[in-house]
C-alpha cells in the first residue's frame, strides 16, 4: 500500500455533481460550462463529470477553489441548475467531498493537509468506492469509519474484503488515488431495452415494443442535442441466443420518423418466424452533435406537419412526463 504523504501541491481536482431528475440536454449544457475553464473534463454520465484545474487555475491566477465557485455561480445563472461540487488533491477525495457538499449546490474543497482530518471521521460507506456490501463486511470487523480502515493493517483489510479491493479501499483511506482526470464526452451511442414478461413472436406486440423503443430513443437523442447515422438492432430470444443487425440513416437523425424506418428495415431483415424473443435492444450509433450537422429542406408537407408534431410532443413530455403522449400502439390496451 502507498503511505507516502500526499504531495504539497494546491488541491486541483474537481468533481461535480448534478441535481436529480437533471435532463440530458441540462447535463451536456454544464460540461459545455466546464469546457470553459478546462480542457481536461471527464463526464461521468449520467449527471457527474470530473475536472482538472491545475492548468486553469495557472491561467487565470486564482486558486482552483475559487474557480470551482465561479463554475457554481454561472451554472447556477446562465442554466438554472445549481450544482454541488467537491475540491481535492484526488479523485477519491474530490468525489467524497462533492457528496459531503451542502444541498442543494455548494462547494467542499479539501487541501492535502486537510485529507486525514476530513476523511478519518467519516463512515466506511461515505468514503467514495466503498459499496454497501464492502462497509457490512468492515463493520462486522469493527472498522467503522475511515479512520479506523486507515489505521487497519493492510493484510487484515486485503483479508476482509479480497486483495485487489482490500488494497484499493486502504489506500483510498489515506486519500491516495493515482488515477487521472481523463477527457471523455458523452458516450458516441445511446440505447434503449424492452424486456418481455414471458418470451413473444413478431407480431403486433412486438411491433409495438419496437415502436415504444423508436420514441424513447428519439427523444433521448433530442435532449441530448445529437443525432444518429446508424441505429443496431439486437435481438435476445428464449434460450440465450442472439441476432444483431446494424443499418445506416440516409442522413444523421433524430427524428422518430427515421428511427423508425430503419428499426423496421433491420427488423424485417431477422426474417423471424418462430423465433422467441424475450427482449429487443434499440441502439443509436456513430452520434454527431446536432449543432454540427446541416438537416436537408424537406418538401413533404405530410413529413413536415409530423415533425411540427414530434416538437410539440417533446414539449407536452418535458412539462407532463415522458409517458404523457405518444403512439397509440405503445400504449396497453384498457381491460
């Protein structure tokens, strides 16, 4: 285990937390903020992200506290979301901070001589990257709180919970987590799943299913502000097989009407008959954002008035619920 001290350096890692119910488009718009103080921004979807400071803070000569409360304030002005952000000289501390921090938004920052004091009186479970399971199986040892996991040798820790896990959680402890704040956006697909109850032929209800998938995946991309140039469908059936078929959009898409198409193209395309399906997964592939992509003139008046009603759904759902309106079929029928 590393017990050298933490190094004397200005915390600089960030970790943000987003309020609950945070809709997508809400959580791309904060890691479009973040990307204004830092090039190293990791997103952790669906509503965290991870920043590194130590660059930023030099430019703007301020320190990265400091900078973590202007990224609350403008959060909290220009996009009404307000946002708990957790300061530290490591991801462990950083993320332990950020659910310490007050509701519903503030900052907890955490300089390295800070850690063993901020750190050691918390519960076992507190401490980020210890699940329930791992801090039933401390406390049943006696160790209860960071602290007393600290103070535990390594070899009785690495007993208790495993080698790799027991190592990891006491290092942790003492703060010390050697991982970087890697840049990553948000992921380059999107899916969406419909289970059975029992196993179906395709058929009307499956067909159905399939439709509900087009609608939630549609809209998931439109909050996201992207758009997809392919779609894969996969097909799970009794017995543990699978099939699995990928098209590709005419034009990057969002729009239900062209999701839909080519779900159905790659469902006609499994050819089923007998087989049994217990659950379909829809997939969004190769994702562009939408403000960089350029969307044809349509000269259909007939597509144009079932886009208009596409918009006016999206608003219907983010004021009602995303159950509020839809395709009849996706609904069951009354008994």
């Amino acid at each position: 285990m590393t017990t050298e001290p933490l190094p004397a350096h200005r915390a600089s890692i960030v970790h943000i937390r987003c309020p609950e119910g945070l809709r997508a488009d809400g959580y791309r718009a904060v890691l479009e903020l973040l990307s204004e103080f830092s090039s190293v921004v990791q997103a952790l979807p669906p509503r965290a992200a991870l920043v590194e400071l130590r660059g930023a803070a030099r430019y703007f000569g301020t320190a990265p506290e400091r900078l973590a409360e202007i990224v609350r304030l403008r959060a909290l002005v220009r996009l009404g979301t307000d946002l708990r952000i957790g300061v530290g000289p490591t991801v462990t501390v950083a993320a332990t901070a950020s659910a310490r921090a007050p509701h519903p938004g503030g900052v907890l920052a955490v300089s390295p001589g800070q850690v063993p004091g901020f750190l050691g009186p918390l519960p076992v479970e507190a401490l980020h990257g210890c699940g329930p399971r791992h801090a039933t199986a401390l406390a049943e040892y006696g160790l209860h709180t960071v602290g007393a996991l600290a103070a535990a040798p390594p070899a009785t820790v690495q007993r208790i919970l495993g080698g790799r896990t027991g190592r990891l959680l006491a290092d942790r402890a003492h703060g010390v987590d050697p991982r970087p704040v890697v840049p990553r956006r948000l992921p380059p697909r999107a899916s969406v799943r419909h289970r059975f109850d029992g196993q179906r032929l395709d058929g009307a209800s499956t067909r159905a299913a399939l439709l509900g998938l087009v609608v939630r995946l549609g809209r998931l991309l439109r909050d996201r502000r992207q758009k997809a140039q392919a779609l894969t469908l996969r097909l799970d059936f009794a017995g543990g097989t699978g099939w699995e078929k990928t098209v590709r959009l005419p034009e990057p898409s969002a729009h239900e009407d062209d999701l839909r198409t080519g779900a159905y193209r790659a469902m006609d395309a499994a050819g089923l008959q007998r087989g049994r399906l217990t659950a379909i997964v829809l997939r969004a592939e190769d994702l562009l954002a939408a403000e960089h992509t350029a969307e044809q003139i349509s000269l259909d008046p007939a597509r144009d008035a079932r886009l208009r009603a596409e918009a006016a759904m999206d608003r219907a759902r983010h004021r009602f619920g995303p159950t509020a309106i839809g395709p009849a079929t996706t609904f069951p029928r009354a008994s």
